[in-house]
C-alpha cells in the first residue's frame, strides 16, 4: 500500500492550491491597486471635463492591465493546479480500488430488515438515544421492542461499573438453572467478587454470615473455592498481603462484566459481539477475493449473478469460524447428511461417497489414499463433528 | 507442460511419493494396474496434502508485494476467457477433476512450489503451510482491506475540486468584467463626463474588494478541505499501529453506518453516530448537506433546486452523458400537463425538451402524448406517468449521480460490505437449528437478507470442537469417541483431568475412558 506515494502527491496538490490561492489574490490587489492610482491621479488632474490627459491616464490604466494581463495568468494558474489535481487522482486510482461495488449482486435488501438490523446494533452497543433517534427517523415503531434486554443488560454493566453487584446477583440468580446447564460457574464468581468486597469493606461477621447464606447451600458443587474464601477470613484487612492478594485485582471486575455480558447475550439466544460488526469484519475480509472473482468472470456476467456457491474459497481466519467444515480430500466436496465423514481403521477420514466408489460399491477391501493399509467398508465408522 | 514431463516435475523432489498423481482418478475410472509394489500411499503424509497451492493472481506489473509468501490461488477459468490477464489460466487437481464445479476446465498439473522435504521430518513446516494467521498475514490482510477505501480519500478530493471550480470562476467573471469595463471606460471618455468615469473606476474598486473578500473566504474553505483530505490519509496511516487496532475498526463500522444512513437521507441520526463515534473528519456529513436541500424538494414536488444543481454541474453531468435534467424536465412537462395548462406545457417543451430530442426521442414522444390525456386517465401507459413515485425515481437517479459525481460508490458500503461477509459466511449448516448463536446467520433478519446469496467454499476442513467452540488443527487435533463422536485434544485431556481419566460425551452422554479414543487424521 503506497501510502507514502499518496502522501507526496496531496503534499504537491496542497501546495499548489495554497500558491494558486495567494496568487490570485495577489492578482486582485495588483488590479486594484492599479485603478486607485488611476483614480488619484484622474482626481489630482486640475482639468475637469474630457482632457488628453485623462484619457492618456485611462488609456495607460487600460496597457498596464493588459500588459500584466491577469486572464492569463489566471488561467495558468488554474491550469498547473488541475494538472496536479489530475496526477493525484491518477495515483488514487492505483493505489485503491475504484470501484468496489462491482462485485455486488442485484439482489436487494429489504430495508426494512436492514433498518431493524442497524437498531439492534445500535441496542447492543448501549447507544440507546442514537437507536430511538434512528428509529424515530427509519420508521420502524416495531424496533423499539429490541431495546428492552439490553436496556436491562446496560443497567446491570452500570451499577456492576459502580462495584455494585446486587443486580447481577438478582439475574443470576434467577438464571441460575440456565447458567448451571450451560456450565457456567458465574452466579459463584459474583458470590465470590461480593464476598472479598464485604471483607474489605465489612466487618468478618457479615462476610461469614454471607458465605453461610448464598454458598453453604451449594457447597458440594464449590469444594475447591470456598475453602479459599475461608483462608481469606484470616487475612481480613491485610488481604493484599496474603495469598490470596490476586482476589483484590481490578480485572476480576471486568472480566466478570464480559462473563456476565457472555451470558445474557446467550440466554436472549444473541452472539456476544453484535452480529453486524461480525458480518461486516467477515465481509472486509472477503470482498477482495470476490472482486478479483469477479473481474475473472467479467466475461460472464449472467453467471456472476446466478451461481449458487462460490467457486473458490474465502480465506477467513479462524474468528470466523463457527461451523465444523468437513471438506473430503478426495472429491473436494463438503460433508452433508448424505455424504457424512467417515472414519478408516488407519485413522485417515473421507467421505462415503468416496468410499464406496474406492472400494467399488462395498465388495472388497480397498486401499486407503494415504497410507497403505487396506480397510473394508464395513469397518468404517461415521463421524459426527 | 504435457502430463509426464509436469510429473516428473512434481516428484522429483519428492522421493516418498513416486505414485502417478491419477491413481486414484484411474481406480475411479474403473482401471487398475497391476504389480505396484509400491511402499508409500498416492497422497502421502497429510503435511504433503495440506500443501494445495493455492495460486494468486498476479497483478500485471508483477508485483506480489502483498503476500511474502507464496500463496498462490487456484482459479477455476475456463478456456473461453481471453489468456492476456492472470498469466495462470487452468489449474486444478487431477485426481479431483471429475467432480470439479462444470466450469473448472481440463485437468492440469498442481505446482508444488513448497517443494520442502516430506517425511517424518519437519513436523514444523506442517502448521507454516497451513493458514496460520501470522501476523505478517494479518498484516496484508490489512493492506489489502485499505485498498478498498476509495470513497473515503476520493470524497473530500471531489469536494475540493468543486470549490476549487468555484473560485476559479468567481475570478475569473469578476477580472473580465473589470477588464472590460476598464476599456470601455478609456475608450468612451469623450462622451461622458470625468465624473462618470471616476464613479465607474470607484465601483469597480468596490467590486474587487468583494470579489477579494469571497476569494478569502473560498481560500479557507478549501484550506478546509484539503485538511480533511490530510486526515483521512493520516487516518489510513494509522491502521499500522497495533494498539489502536481495535478502535480503528470500530471506526471504521461506524464509517460504513454513517454513509448508509446519509444515502438513506437519516440526517440526524448521521450526525449522532459522527459525534458518538468522533468520526467527523471521516464522514461527508457536509457534502450531503447539499443533497438534503434537493432531495427534500423533489420530496415535495418541486424541481427547480434540482435544476439548479444540474446547471452548476453541467460540464461534469454531460461528460457522464447524464439524463437527469431531461427527465427533471419531463416531470414538470407532466406537472402541467396535470394542471391542464397545455398551452403552457407546449411552450415549455418546445423551450426545454426540444434540445433533447435528438438523443432521446422515444421517451420525449412518449411523455409529449400525456397532452391528449387528463390525468386521471385509465390506460395504464400513461398512467403510470402520472402516478407519484414518479418522484421517487427522480430522488433515486438525483441520488445516483450526486453519487457518482463525488466518486462514490453506487451502492452504500454497508450494502457492500454485508453482502460480501453473508456470501463468505454462508454454509448450508448456517440453516439448521443446531446453529451456533455466534454466527451471525442464526439470526433470523441475516438469514432472510443471505437467501439469494450463493453458498461459500472450502477446500480444506475446518472442524471446530463442540466443547471448547475451539480450531481443531495440527496443535489441537480431534479424536473421536467410540460413539463415533468427535473433539478436540485439549478439551477432552481437561475433561479427562478433572473426571478420573473418564469421558462423557456432551451430545449423547455416553461415557468411556481416555484410552478408548482413536485419532482422526484430517487435512
């Protein structure tokens, strides 16, 4: 990416503009300059009506104009600067991609959609008044609906900011079913976070009656943590000095907010980062390989718009990726219901389709592609990524 | 390079897999050789399959400057198109020739240009031939995404040019005005008195020193400019620094939003996320200020501010063969031909769609007919003509070229850019219930937009771990239960750990020991 080829030629057309610019004023004062002499030497003449003088006056007024012709240069100026301004855009066009929608299929996009797609984002980022603005400009009365969980959401983040747990540990609770059959351990990381809080900031007494409420009665699921806190009740008030110093760290509380944000998106059935910015990294990624696709195919337009997947693959990395691929190494076809993954006895995987055709529709034992050792089909296993 | 000679190019360095390549094509095929004897499978060790040259183009002045390595990217072109582009026309693989995509053509040699030793040896070259994101990676990958920032350096630019424009014909009137008068004023001194031509001269200082102050004020306007055409480019410079990676792209989301909501004509909501987002530099909010003034007019039926603009941008609109004050035209031809003032929409057609005619007869015919209609009319040709979405297609074409003339993109970014990620993440398993909540194709409006959008491709498998949600590769390989149930490494060692070398299977809950599970080799 020239970046510095870009830089240089603005640094010549910024140039240019501001010489153009002062010289154009220039060329106005020295024009004006010129016709208020005239003036002052028409009114310190001592004749008053039409003398050869005057007109000499004004007809000297009229060469020197002329002569300095500021048309002219005017129009050099003009000229130089365009030049410039040419060469500029000339490099932009290199260095960029002109025309990036080039590779954009006619199909549209129901605006609709799109608009309730834009305030869902906006939700989920926290930009509730810039969600009701847009929403109020769009048209779209029913995307006010989409407010509400993150309202909530933004509510609990904001009092958790404030190192008040108290909502968190109301919606944990009340999700804790949830939260314990996804494997998740977030209802105790608040008990624990509030636990250290009330012992910094509490008395012991209350820190034990605490953990005698809210953790005893699950105490088997937390047999390696509570005896932790309990180490912790020795060092109260000299907690920073004890093993257990790193309960005090900041990031508890921030990483505990991302947890805690992980698992409500998850309940209301969300991804943890908005799905837009997800789609629009992905399509950043992926439109470079299309555009050059695209101008490869050029020749066939009609097939540019119609084709059901694309020929070739996006190299996306690994953030990306959601779905278990199975792609067969030997038909270079990608693994469905009724073509699942199979696994050989020597540990190699391929599809069935390709097995039954190796081994001729089932009858003898065939050789496996990669290494030499045969296998029959009955031996086989099917895989389910 | 004939098939023999390209083989022997393709195993000499490989002494393990002397095989012919089209073995298994052969076995396909239904013929067989007999008395091999060979010791190594076709394929080899899967470090040599997991080396599937993909072959880039190169750009025509040969630099491939963008990928140190050699990453070369397999085109399927056919014979039709013409060979004077990419320099590598057809490859592909042969034993995968037969069930290659129909436009894939005839068979050819794979390059093996990472022709390092195979074998047991070099267990690190494996994971340095697959698609590691190293950051050199990471960092082409962000050269070739500011290749895609046209509009945002070519907007301010256009804008720049245009006051530019302006200025230079402000001064340019004002100086043949002065001058002229200045000659006309020595020429005609006999018939008018000393007094007239001093009050003449006088109120042409006056006139300069107007034109001095709008010259002012236009040169800050475009010192403006070309500030903000500085900071864009300052703006892509800084995408090199590591840290601020992650605000950049933000910015950059919220770039692409703000230019769908200005083409939306959502003004307010523009301005907000500009603030929110302290993107104001980045965006054209000033630009589409412009617009706003004649796209809301055309809203309310009234042409003549669109008009204006056609006339200030004649030379640009014409260059473009652009047909949008013709059509302004027709509407307001129609518009009084509505209110049954025919003999003024004769006249006015005669002055304003006559120089028209010659290029744009049929459309001109088609609208002067509306004359013998009311418009109320039933058949349905001209009705349509009377409809109010007339309107609507004006704003559209207005938008349209107000678009092109500032070097933007005719389609909003957003539409762009999703379109693109809906195709790159499309996978028929996208549609199943069983969809991870984090692909944004779980959702019900992405699924809907995604419908006619074609499905993307792999030519290597990627298998993500059901527990862990985890790559399952060369570092992290899968292992599969006796259920037929597979996962990664890691996360069934961690679950093994803390079970007592026991494992259930999260799906089925079937349980076995660690030492029951088989590795899956996978390319």
């Amino acid at each position: 990416m020239e970046l510095d080829l870009i830089q240089d030629a603005f640094d010549r057309v910024s140039k240019k503009q501001k010489l153009s610019s002062s010289k154009t004023q220039q060329l106005v004062r020295q024009i004006e300059h010129e016709i208020e002499q005239a003036i002052m030497k028409m009114q310190s003449t001592e004749n008053a009506t039409s003398c050869p003088e005057l007109k000499q006056i004004l007809a000297d007024l009229k060469n020197k104009l002329n002569e300095f012709s500021p048309m002219n240069q005017l129009e050099t100026l003009q000229k130089d600067l365009n030049i410039t301004l040419g060469k500029y855009v000339k490099v932009t066009e290199k260095s960029f991609n002109p025309d990036i929608s080039k590779a954009y299929r006619n199909v549209d996009f129901d605006p609709h959609i799109v608009n309730q797609i834009i305030a869902s984002h906006f939700y989920r980022q926290g930009l509730f008044d810039l969600g009701d603005c847009f929403i109020s400009e769009a048209n779209e009365p029913e995307a006010a609906a989409l407010k509400t969980p993150f309202l909530e959401m933004y509510g609990i983040l904001e009092s958790m900011r404030r190192r008040n747990l108290e909502l968190a540990l109301n919606w944990a609770s009340s999700h804790s079913e949830w939260l314990a059959q996804n494997g998740s351990n977030l209802e105790l990381k608040l008990h624990q976070l509030q636990f250290v809080e009330i012992l910094q900031n509490d008395s012991v007494q209350n820190a034990l009656s605490y953990v005698r409420k809210h953790l005893a009665p699950n105490a088997s699921a937390h047999k390696v943590e509570i005896p932790k806190l309990m180490g912790c009740l020795v060092w109260s008030g000299k907690l920073h000095k004890s093993p257990y110093a790193d309960l005090l760290s900041p990031n508890h509380w921030e990483k505990l907010a991302d947890e805690f944000m992980q698992q409500f998106c998850s309940c209301l059935g969300q991804s943890y980062q908005s799905p837009l910015s997800i789609a629009i990294a992905a399509g950043i990624h992926g439109l470079p390989t299309l555009l050059k696709l695209e101008s490869v195919m050029a020749v066939k337009k009609q097939e540019w718009q119609a084709m059901k997947q694309l020929p070739v693959p996006i190299d996306l990395s690994k953030d990306f990726q959601f779905h278990s691929i199975f792609v067969c190494p030997v038909l270079r076809e990608q693994g469905s219901d009724e073509n699942p993954p199979m696994l050989m006895p020597c540990g190699h995987v391929l599809s069935k389709q390709s097995i039954v055709k190796l081994s001729k529709s089932s009858t003898r034992p065939f050789k496996c592609p990669y290494c030499p050792l045969e296998a029959s089909v009955a031996q086989c296993r099917q895989l389910h990524f | 390079m004939d098939k023999r000679t390209a083989k022997s190019f393709f195993f000499s360095a490989d002494r393990r897999t002397h095989l012919p390549r089209d073995e298994i094509q052969d076995e396909r095929l239904g013929k067989t050789e007999q008395g091999r004897g060979r010791s190594g499978g076709v394929l080899g060790s899967e470090k040599w399959r997991g080396r599937w040259i993909e072959r880039w183009f190169r750009s025509p002045n040969g630099s491939n400057s963008v990928f140190p390595h050699q990453w070369q990217w397999r085109i399927p072109v056919s014979a039709a198109i013409e060979p004077s582009p990419p320099p590598s026309p057809s490859l592909s693989s042969v034993s995968t020739a037969n069930s290659l995509p129909d436009f894939l053509s005839s068979p050819a040699m794979d390059m093996a240009i990472d022709s390092a030793p195979n074998g047991d040896a070099s267990p690190a070259a494996a994971p340095a031939a697959q698609a590691a994101p190293t950051s050199t990676a990471r960092l082409a990958q962000l050269a070739e995404s500011l290749k895609l920032e046209h509009q945002l350096v070519r907007v301010p630019l256009e804008h720049l040019k245009k006051t530019i424009r302006f200025d230079y014909r402000l001064a340019e009137r004002e100086f043949t005005a002065v001058l002229s008068s200045v000659a006309e004023a020595a020429d005609s001194l006999d018939s008018s008195s000393v007094d007239e031509t001093l009050k003449q001269l006088s109120s042409l200082v006056t006139r300069l020193q107007g034109l001095k102050r709008k010259l002012e004020e236009g040169g800050k306007l475009e010192n403006l400019q070309v500030q903000r055409c500085r900071a864009r480019l300052e703006h892509l410079r800084s995408v090199a620094d590591a840290d601020k990676l992650d605000d950049w792209k933000d910015a950059r989301l919220n770039r692409i939003l703000v230019d769908y909501l200005l083409r939306m004509s959502y003004y307010d909501s523009a301005q907000k996320l500009a603030e929110t987002g302290n993107i104001q530099e980045l965006v054209d909010l000033d630009v589409f200020i412009e617009a706003k003034r004649v796209i809301e007019s055309l809203r309310n039926k009234d042409v003549v501010p669109a008009l204006i603009w056609c006339a200030e941008n004649k030379a640009r609109l014409k260059k473009s063969k652009s047909k949008l004050e013709f059509q302004l035209r027709l509407q307001e031809f129609i518009e009084l031909v509505r209110a049954n003032e025919h003999m003024k929409a004769i006249f006015y057609a005669r002055r304003y769609l006559a120089p028209w005619a010659a290029t744009n007869m049929k459309e001109m015919q088609r609208v002067v007919t509306t004359l013998a209609f009311r418009h109320n009319t039933e058949c349905s040709v001209y009705k349509v003509l009377f409809e109010p979405t007339q309107w609507d297609y004006l704003v559209e074409q207005f938008k349209q070229e107000f678009c092109r003339l500032f070097g933007m993109t005719n389609e909003p970014l957003l539409n762009i850019y999703l379109q693109a990620g809906l195709t790159a993440l499309k996978t028929p398993l996208c549609y199943k219930e069983a969809c991870s909540k984090e692909d944004p194709l779980s959702q019900e409006g992405f699924r809907k937009l995604a419908e006619p959008l074609p499905f993307s491709k792999f030519h290597h498998s990627k298998l993500v771990c059901y527990i862990s949600k985890k790559l399952m590769d060369h570092e992290n390989p899968p292992l599969v239960l006796p259920n037929g149930h597979v996962y990664s490494t890691k996360a069934l060692e961690e679950m093994a750990q803390q079970n007592d070398g026991k494992i259930t299977c999260p799906r089925t809950g079937e349980v076995c020991n660690f030492n029951e599970l088989v590795k899956a080799f996978i390319s």
